[in-house]
C-alpha cells in the first residue's frame, strides 16, 4: 500500500503492458512486459543495445512507444504524465545537471518542481547532503563537482520529494568503492520503506547480491525473469553471470577466456 499523490494506491508500482518501440525499420524494444511492486528491487540485465535504456526512457515518459503502456503507482505515463512523473525518481546513466547552480540552489530547484513545501525540500536536502559526504560542497557549482560528486548529487535529487518509485540507469558507473557500497546500502534502506527500484546495471554481483528478482532483456525482448532460485528451476545453471551469459549468447566468450586464462 503506497501514497500515489491522489489517495493510497494498492496495486503494482510499475507496470508495463506490450511496450513496443520502433526506430524506422529497427525493433528497439518487442512487446515487454513487466511488474514490480512495492518494496522491490529489481535489476534490468541486458548486453549493451538490448533495449534497456529505451526501455527504460519509455517508463519513465521521456520516449513515447510505438504500442503498449506504462503504468506508474496506477498512472499512464503518456495520458497522466505529471501524476505519473510526481510519483518517481530517475538517474539517467549520463546525469545532465544544471552546472552554473550550487548543490544548494539545484536541491532547492528540484524541490520547487515536485512542489515540495519549502521548509521539508530544506530539511531533506540537508539530509541528502550530509548522506552523501556533499555538505562541504554544497555550496560550490556542480561544474566543478567530479563525475562521482554529480553522479551522487542526481541521485540526491531524485530523492528529495521522497518517491516511491526509483530508476536507476547504471547508478555505480563511476563511483569509488566507499560511494558505491553507500548506494547499495541506501537502495536496501528504500526497499524496507516500500519504495520500488528498478534499476539497469551490468555489474552482475551487485545484481546477484542485492536484487529481489531480474529481468533480463536481450534484442529487445525478455528472455528471463524471475529470482535466481526461479531461473535456475527452469533449467538453468551457475551464477548469475553463467545464467546471463548462457540466455543472451555470450557463453561462448566465457568459455574462450576461461581457455586463455
């Protein structure tokens, strides 16, 4: 049971139904489907032009798809859109930050958007500052902040009104070990809240350890989904990284390195 801006929502956090997206002749994305539901994590596995981030772009609103929908705490993305962007956070896998504010005026910033009454924006930047060693900068321009200190600050700013649902399109890409043992605590921290994460990565452990299911999309299609413990019941074997690289062609390569170790 989670709060969806008008009223409590009971269903799935995020849903989508035949999303479809076509680039010219090129099927980018066929016909996925997927659930998540509150308090879940999710990894959204894929080799590299799978459809993941295009997936992605079409949930979160920032693609229009060919076919198909996307729901988020019960909202069309397409025919609801500020219900349905009120309700989520999104770290894209490059952050475009606004460089000429300082951390402060872009918390701030990012706050007035959701329509965050003043005072809490106030109080939850504070927090998300101190939560992510960014106090000492926060008054400086992010230009001058390092791909980590952006990548962190993104992240503080998809949090500061709270969502109850987070994308996250490769969130430790960049990041020393200290900051990414920090965003796998905080994503751990938001699913005992109830808040829903989905998240693309091609970190397979940090998949393996921390998610409670994946999904895994390979030519624009899923071809698994489910817990480790459900994969492996349908017949296959391994780790994590076995199972991925078995459903999407590549252990072949496995194979080969594993010769030339």
């Amino acid at each position: 049971m989670i709060t969806n801006g008008t009223g409590t929502w009971h269903g799935p956090a995020i849903v989508a139904e035949g999303l479809r997206k076509l680039y010219g002749p090129h099927e980018a994305v066929k016909h996925v489907d997927l659930v998540v539901q509150p308090g879940e994590i999710v990894g959204f596995l894929g080799p590299n032009g799978a459809g993941k981030t295009t997936t992605i772009k079409m949930l979160t609103g920032l693609l229009t798809p060919t076919a198909g929908r996307a729901l988020i705490l019960g909202h069309d993305i397409q025919r609801e859109p500020v219900a349905a962007k009120a309700g989520f956070g999104y770290v894209p896998d490059t952050p475009n930050l606004y460089g000429k504010l300082t951390g402060w005026e872009f918390l701030r910033f990012i706050g007035r958007l959701y329509r965050v009454p003043p005072a809490q924006a106030e109080h939850r930047a504070g927090e998300l500052l101190r939560l992510f060693d960014l106090s000492t900068a926060a008054s400086d321009l992010i230009e001058g902040y390092s791909h980590g200190m952006q990548q962190k600050m993104a992240l503080a700013g998809a949090l500061v009104h709270d969502p109850k649902v987070l994308f996250l399109d490769e969130p430790t890409v960049g990041l020393d070990p200290k900051s990414a043992r920090l965003i796998k605590d905080l994503l751990g921290q938001l699913r005992t809240m109830g808040t829903a994460v989905f998240f693309s990565t091609h970190i397979l452990e940090i998949a393996e350890r921390m998610c409670d299911r994946v999904i895994i999309i390979d030519g624009g299609q899923i071809v698994a989904a489910g817990t480790l413990a459900e994969l492996r019941a349908g017949g296959e074997q391994g780790s994590l990284e076995d199972i991925f690289l078995n459903l999407t062609g590549g252990a072949e390569y496995a194979e080969l390195a594993a010769v030339l170790a």
